[in-house]
C-alpha cells in the first residue's frame, strides 16, 4: 500500500512539472471517453423515450402492421401490403375488441402564419386518442361527428402549435395548409415531453386529422397500420390470436405482423441495441487515437527522463520499480482523461435533456472508467518496459 501511494505521488508530481504535456496527453483519452459515452447517453435516452411512447398506450394494445415485426426489426414494412376499410371491419369482429383504430401516416409540410415546416400528419379516427390517452391542452379534439362529415379541421401536437405559432393559445381557431388544402385548428394536445429522433417523431410533432379529411393525399384510402385495444389484459392473448387467424384468410403470414406492445418494444430495443453497439465501436477507434497518443508521450517521457532513472537505478530501484512508476503515470493520465470526459458529457447530457431524455448510467460510468485504465495499461506497457531496461550506467552518462 506504500509502494502504490509513492508512485502516485511521484506520477502526480511529474504531472505538475509538466502540465502542457499532461492536458495534451489527457485530451486525447477525453475525446474519445466521451464520444463513447455520449453515444452511449442517447442510445439509453433513445430507448427510454420509445418506451415511454409505447406504454402511454397502456398494456392492452396490439399493433397490426405490414411486414414480419423479427427481432432485429420489422421486414417489409415499405412496399409491402397497406390495409383497407375490409381489414378494419374485419379486426373489429373479433371478439374482446374494445377499439379499432387505423392510422395513415404521412410526412408533410405544414404551413401557419409565417412559416412551414414538416411534421408527421396521422389520419385516423377519434378513438385514436382514446386509445393513445391524449388529450386537449387547449380547445378540443376532433370527434365521431367530424369524422362523418370529413371535416377539414386538424388537432396539433404542442410542438407543432409552437413552432407555426409561437404558443398553443394563439394557434387555436387559425388555419394550417397541408397538401394544398386548409384545415382549422380546433384544438392543441397536451404535451408529453420527449423529443423525436431518428424520424420517430414525438406526440409532440405531429398534427392529427380526422382519416375522411385525408382523401385528398390518400385517395386509395389506404392505412399504414392498425391499433386495437383489447378489453382486458387476460384477453389480448386471444384477441391477438384472433386476429392473425381472420387476417390469413386474406394475407400470407410474412405480408403482416400482429404484435403486443411488448414484443414491438423488444424488437426495436433490439434495433437501437445494435445500432449504438456500432456507433460505441465506430467512436472507440478515438481511443486507440488517444492511447497511441499516451504511448508516443510517454516514450517522449522516458527519453527526457533517462538520467532520472539511471541514478533511481543507482540508489536501490529495481527494474520492477521503474516498470511499475511509468506504467502507474500512464494508467494515471488515461484515467484523469476518462474522469475528465464524465465531467464533461454529465454537461453536455444535462443541456441536451431539454430536448432529449438522454441519460449516463451506472453501467457507462464504469465502462468509461475501465477502458480509460484499460487503455492506459494496453498503450503504457511498451514505454514502462523501455525504461525498465535501461542499464543504470548508460542511464547515468546519458547526455
């Protein structure tokens, strides 16, 4: 335990006489802890705010969609089969049904005021809302009797009404210009939180409309999904069972996916898993950067100080004593670099909380931590072992 507090004391020491080449030896290590732990943050973030929008739906849904949902994600999804007012009654019949909500989803450019912006639009019915718990912050939400008529009015999502508008209140009662047509603003939902990423836009962004109102960009009156809500969770077993059965009939099994919330969750957890494992590797190539950075200091290091370690040789330490002080130095730097790099993505994750939940967990503070030491002891061996090997004589003679 001595030994250890000496060569630390003496490793920070070294690192007051020389502080330029600490920090630029530090930078590279911060660089590349962050990158890693950053990606980390908004890949947990990510998965969070998916979560949150699932289970805002509540535990009795079941989404039909088209192509096979598989556990590294829905195939055939575009291109593939779109599902019509047949498959709506038909899901309806099925017994323990409690809703029966299609859903035509588009990407368009929405025009207020003074400006125009793209949002998701949702075609659909006002048992959507009913299904998804939202409700109006100001005005209200389109009803059964809008639907009938095809009325051309709109519900924003917060974000929407502040973007075009400024505020909520001063949206309501204005008109919006989807696709060429104008619809009036008749009510604002209540915000959820969360941002969108990756086009997998928030509550928040989107603006819904009863589905009649939509002909005119969807004139085959076709739905890219369907969400029924079961009327309790011990039917959603049958019900989803049900549902797969009458819709055979008409489809093959790999044109559509019947699946609960659950198994939708897992299967694009599933996605983003791999994907931020790919981002964490592409970023860790910034730390073999850093740790080759470490390497070329610390043989920097070794070479200025070879006098010094010829007379510690001289005066009793042994070749372990030296291969043990350069290699705590270099452990020392990558870890000060990691530390460093916490610091700093706590502060960027903390600003980007307002508009992402992106969050560091305890399983990234010690993958940061580790790979830091890790990186220090992999690149700071070659460096330690050169100076461990120096004759004492030769050492001291050096010029």
């Amino acid at each position: 335990m001595n030994t250890l507090l000496f060569l630390i004391k003496t490793s920070l020491e070294d690192f007051r006489r020389n502080k330029i080449r600490t920090l630029l030896t530090s930078l590279g290590i911060l660089i590349g802890i962050s990158s890693v732990v950053l990606l980390m943050a908004m890949g947990l973030g990510l998965k969070r705010y998916i979560s949150r929008q699932f289970e805002s739906m509540g535990s009795n849904t079941i989404f039909i969609m088209p192509g096979q949902m598989t556990q590294t994600g829905p195939q055939g999804s575009f291109g593939g089969i779109q599902f019509d007012d047949k498959d709506v009654r038909t899901v309806k019949r099925v017994r323990h049904v409690l809703y029966t909500v299609p859903v035509y989803i588009k990407f368009s450019k929405i025009s207020g005021d003074s400006d125009t912006k793209t949002f998701q639009i949702m075609a659909t019915t006002s048992d959507f809302f009913s299904v998804t718990s939202i409700d109006a912050e100001t005005g209200r939400l389109f009803n059964k009797s809008d639907e009938g008529k095809g009325a051309k009015v709109v519900v924003l999502g917060s974000k929407v009404a502040e973007d075009l508008f400024g505020s909520a209140s001063r949206a309501l009662g204005k008109s919006v210009t989807v696709e060429g047509s104008g619809y009036k603003i008749i009510g604002v939902a209540k915000s959820k939180g969360g941002g969108g990423s990756l086009n997998v836009p928030s509550v928040d962004e989107r603006a819904y409309m009863p589905f009649k109102s939509s002909l005119s960009f969807n004139p085959n009156k076709k739905y890219f999904a369907i969400y029924v809500k079961a009327d309790s969770s011990d039917t959603i077993g049958s019900v989803k069972t049900d549902i797969q059965d009458v819709l055979l009939k008409r489809y093959s099994s790999d044109d559509f996916s019947v699946a609960e919330q659950t198994e939708v969750l897992n299967s694009i957890n599933s996605i983003f898993s791999i994907l931020n494992t790919v981002l964490v590797a592409i970023a860790a190539i910034s730390l073999i950067v850093g740790g080759v950075g470490i390497m070329n200091i610390m043989y920097v290091s070794v070479v200025e100080r070879i006098r010094e370690i010829g007379i510690r040789r001289a005066i009793g330490a042994t070749k372990k004593d030296i291969l043990y002080l350069f290699l705590t130095e270099a452990i020392l730097l990558s870890t000060l670099g990691g530390i460093l790099a916490l610091l700093l993505s706590a502060v960027v994750v903390f600003f980007m909380q307002r508009l992402f939940p992106a969050y560091i967990d305890t399983a990234t503070v010690a993958l940061a931590l580790g790979a830091s030491s890790f990186v220090g002891i992999v690149f700071g061996v070659l460096p330690a072992k050169k100076a461990a090997q120096l004759s004492p004589i030769e050492a001291i003679r050096y010029e």
